[in-house]
C-alpha cells in the first residue's frame, strides 16, 4: 500500500505536469491559430478598404501594434518551450550520475534479504524510540526499540518472534515514547538503490530497485552503496 501511495503520488504529479504542458501546447496552438486569422482579417481589410476612404492612419497603427504583440507572444511561447525541453535533458544528464547511488527519501523500502538502512529523526525530548515496520497493505509487522538518536540503523526483515518475512516493500515509523506513552509517530526516511532516472513530461523521476519510483526533489540524501564504500 505504501509504495502504491508513493508510486501514486508522484504519478499525479507527472499527471499533473503533462496536463499543464498539454495546456500550454494547446494555448500555444489557438494564439497560433489566432495570429493567423488576425493575418488573414488584415490582408482582407487592406484588400477590400474603400480607396475614397482608407482606414485611419491611426487605426492602422494600432491594428500593426497589435499584430506584433501576438507574434512576440508566439515566439515568446515557442522559445518557452524549447528552454523547457532543454532544462529537462539537461536535468535528465545530471541525475543519470546518481544511478548506482543509493538515495534516502520517505519512499518505502524494498526488501529482498539485505538489511534496510533507516534514517530515524527522533524528538529531542523523547525517552525512547520504537520502529514500527508496515507491509504494503499497512498491516504492523514488527516493532523493535532503537537509540533515541539520528544515527542510522537497520532493519534484518524479521518480524518481532524473529522469522524472516516476505520479501517485498516495507514503510516504517518511529514512535517517540515521552513519560511511557507515544508522544509523535513520524515516517521513517529509508535507502534506496537508485536503477535508473527518467524524465516524464518535464518531471524527473528515480527508479529505485523493485520497481517504486520517487521524484527528484523528494530525495534528501545520497550515498554509495554500503557494501561497495
């Protein structure tokens, strides 16, 4: 369930962003079509003016004003668009450096054997701090107490009598225990391999080994993997 959510998530906003862009392609598309039917109303005006009685030199020059001001904003659109797809590869060529790395985020973790790295955040008046491990349909797992600090801990994928789970994404949190009750319950930030980069109308987004995908911007940290440093 959690991945599907974090998967969701930024789903949406690739949705979200390809409807935009598909806005502006579309905007772009009618004052296009409008800057040419402002042409064709000028040349039919100029065409068909009563010689005896010429349009205004006045109204002509508004009428001229005009027509540049919707061939600035065409190529102003126009322009707007090719930065955007520049941005983009060159957003896409600096992320492709990250595949390899592992990047911490909120996005579940995929277990398949090896310990998953947890990042807690505890509150600085808790005293003590449990990990509740959640399986994708959000059913608790496991719940283990670990040092009420920011150092980095792992998880072996055992649940609390100690047998080895499925292999499969797992979210966790942390519960700050203050005068023997839970005082906050906060997301637990994990590591993940990043697998590839991709870039979706506009929205880069990592694939992280297993298959879930985060947005760039929600990545918080990276790193090599363990067993390589």
């Amino acid at each position: 369930m959690t991945d599907s959510i974090t998967s969701a998530a930024a789903a949406q906003q690739v949705s979200n962003t390809g409807a935009n862009v598909a806005a502006s392609a579309k905007a772009g598309a009618i004052l296009s079509s409008d800057f040419q039917t402002f042409l064709n109303m000028m040349a039919t005006q100029l065409t068909n003016q009563d010689p005896l009685d010429p349009v205004d030199a006045d109204d002509f020059a508004v009428q001229l004003a005009t027509f540049s001001g919707v061939e600035q904003q065409v190529l102003t659109n126009q322009l707007l668009e090719s930065l955007h797809g520049q941005m983009a590869i060159s957003s896409l060529a600096q992320t492709s450096g990250w595949v390899g790395m592992e990047a911490r985020s909120l996005a579940p973790a995929y277990w398949e054997g090896d310990a998953v790295t947890l990042s807690p955040n505890p509150l600085a008046a808790a005293e003590a701090a449990f990990v509740v491990v959640r399986n994708e349909s959000g059913t608790q797992m496991a719940r283990f107490e670990v040092p009420v600090s920011a150092d980095p801990v792992t998880w072996d994928g055992t649940d609390d009598s100690g047998a080895v789970l499925p292999y499969g994404y797992y979210s966790f949190e942390l519960e700050n225990i203050i005068d023997d009750a839970v005082a906050a319950t906060d997301r637990m930030e994990t590591y993940g391999l990043i697998t590839e980069s991709q870039s979706q109308n506009g929205t880069l987004l990592l694939v992280l080994k297993g298959g879930g995908r985060i947005l760039m911007e929600d990545v918080t940290g990276l790193r090599r993997p363990v067993d390589t440093v």
